[in-house]
C-alpha cells in the first residue's frame, strides 16, 4: 500500500473508533449522571472531529502540486494540526465549566461500574489505534496523523483517570457510605484533572502544527544538509542564504553554492544535481533548489559562514581569478 492510501486508511480508523467510543459514553454518562463520563465523551466527540478533519487533510495533503497550488497541498496537514488544537482548548473549557458547577451542585451517581467499564474500553481502543496512527504518521511524516495520534493519547490517559476516580466512588460507596458526598467529589475533580491534561496537548499540537505555517526553519535538516555539502570539497567551494521550510510532508530547501570560476556550465549544472539527488536521498520527500554562483575567493559577509576553503585556498582562488581577469 503506498504511503498516501496508508493514510487513508488508518485514518478512517480512527474515524469509526472514535465514532463507537463517542456513542458508548454518551448513554453510559446519561445513565449513570457522571460528568467526568460525559466529559470524556465531549473528549472523543473532539477526537471524532479531529479524525474527520485529519482524514480530509491527508486527503488533501496527498494531491498532486498544481497550477494554483506549485508548492503542493502539504500544508493542508498544518492546518488541520491547528484547528484540531483549538478545538481541545474548546473542550476543555466545557469540561471546566460542567466539572465546577457539579463542584458546587453535586449529585451522587447511580452504578459507577458502567463507568469503569466504557473507560477501560476506551482506553484499550484508543491506545491500539493511537499507536498505528503514530507509526503510520512516523513512515509518512504526517502532521494531521500525528495530532490525530495525540487526540486518542491524551483520550488513554484522561481514560485512565476518569475509571480510576469511578472505582475511588465505587469502593468509597462500599467501604465507607457514611461519606457519599465527599466520595462522589472525586467525580468532578477528575474531570478537572482530564481538561488540564487536554490543554498541555492542545499546547503541543498548536507548536507543532502551527510552527510550519510560519516557515521555521529545520535546525536538524540544516545540519544533515551542510554534511552532504562538505562532502563535495573540493568542487564546492562554499555555500551561503540556506534556507528550510516545511509544508505536511514535503521539506523545501534553498541555497546557493560557489564553483570555480572556471567551471563550465555543464559541469557546474552536474555538481547542483549530484548534490540535490544526495540531500533527497538522505530526506525524503525534499524539494531542492539550487542557484550556483562563481566563487572570487572574496568571501563577504554573507558566505564565509559557509565557505569550505581554506585561507590558503582562498588566496589561491583569488590570484586564479586575477589571472584570467588580466588576460
């Protein structure tokens, strides 16, 4: 299966999961009149949307570049990493909001078992398929999938939480009655402890998602980049205005390499080539470009940075240049 199909494909896995999960909490809080089980539930209802919202991205992500769109769909994924961190922070409020008035009005629960079952459900569902989403995201480099991978990580520990504040209720009901009010307290202070684990992953997936909508640059891309042009000494002469981005998937590199003078243009063109193919070898899915200038042994400002050359080399280029300049 080729990578945008696999895509495809555990994303509408996640979308059928998350679907099942969503409905199985949604009677269970009902019957039960467990906010912390409703919360989870408004939890998974933004998963579900997150799924469908990553299914449409890798969708989209994965079409061809175009006339309207040279630079490909890869930031569609950055966009959907984004609008899914919103709509954590979204819910997390309203589980705030609901935790704190059942703070304030509480009310006992009615078989909290039901409970504990639907979250060790959904904590099992959720790791099994966060886990293939994070696999399948690491193989392709998705964004979308991995935020989506997030959702369903975050839903395991909140999960977690949640069925062990409904067992706290359950064995408090049994061993110590007396104390029902106080036991059923433990209900909204999990859902509190669930929105504040929401919200440090609505964090991480806003940084990570939203960070190549603004063009950063790749530090560890930058580095491996500089070690394949090392590499080419002593036909390169040096290098300068590097620069990376990322759009989903697709890395874009720039940068401009300095030849001798008396290179050909054949030769020179041959060199960009060589070393585009290597950088695309060492990081799939890559666009590089390449604008080759002639090296004066002059370095300015600009590129001694990235100069390969040796001072003596350099003096060496310069009374070069000088030759062919006199005639």
């Amino acid at each position: 299966m080729n990578p945008g199909k696999r895509k495809t494909a555990v994303a509408w896995l996640s979308v059928v999961s998350n679907t099942t999960l969503v409905v199985l909490k949604l009677i269970v809080g009902f019957l039960i009149g467990s906010i912390s089980v409703m919360s989870e539930a408004i939890h998974s209802g933004v998963d579900l949307v997150a799924a469908v919202i990553a299914l449409l991205a890798v969708r989209t992500s994965g079409k061809p570049a175009d006339q309207e769109h040279p630079f490909g769909h890869g930031k569609a994924e950055n966009i959907s990493g984004t609008i899914e961190a919103i709509l954590i922070f979204v819910a997390a409020a309203w589980i705030v909001y609901e935790a704190v008035k059942k703070i304030v009005y509480p009310h006992a629960l009615e078989e909290p078992g039901w409970g504990i079952l639907v979250m060790a459900i959904s904590a099992g569902a959720n790791l099994a398929v966060s886990q293939l989403l994070f696999k399948v995201a690491r193989q392709t480099d998705s964004v979308a999938l991995e935020a989506d991978g997030w959702h369903l990580r975050t839903d395991v520990y909140t999960s977690a939480g949640v069925m062990g504040g409904l067992g706290l209720i359950w064995i408090g009901d049994r061993l110590a009655p007396g104390l029902g009010d106080w036991w059923h307290l433990v209900d909204p202070v999990a859902a509190l402890v669930v929105a504040a684990l929401i919200l440090k992953a609505a964090y991480h997936l806003t940084v990570t998602s939203a960070r190549d909508l603004m063009d950063v640059s790749l530090p560890e891309e930058e580095a491996q980049i500089k070690e394949v042009l090392r590499s080419f000494i002593p036909a390169l002469h040096g290098y300068h205005r590097l620069r990376t981005r990322k759009a989903g998937a697709i890395r874009f590199v720039e940068f401009h390499i300095f030849v001798p003078g008396t290179m050909s243009v054949e030769d020179s063109h041959r060199l960009a080539h060589d070393i585009s193919q290597k950088i695309q070898k060492q990081l799939a899915g890559t666009s590089v470009t390449v604008h080759v200038e002639p090296c004066s042994g002059n370095c300015g400002h600009g590129c001694l940075e990235g100069c390969l050359l040796t001072e003596a080399q350099r003096d060496e280029v310069r009374r070069t240049q000088q030759f062919w300049q006199d005639g």
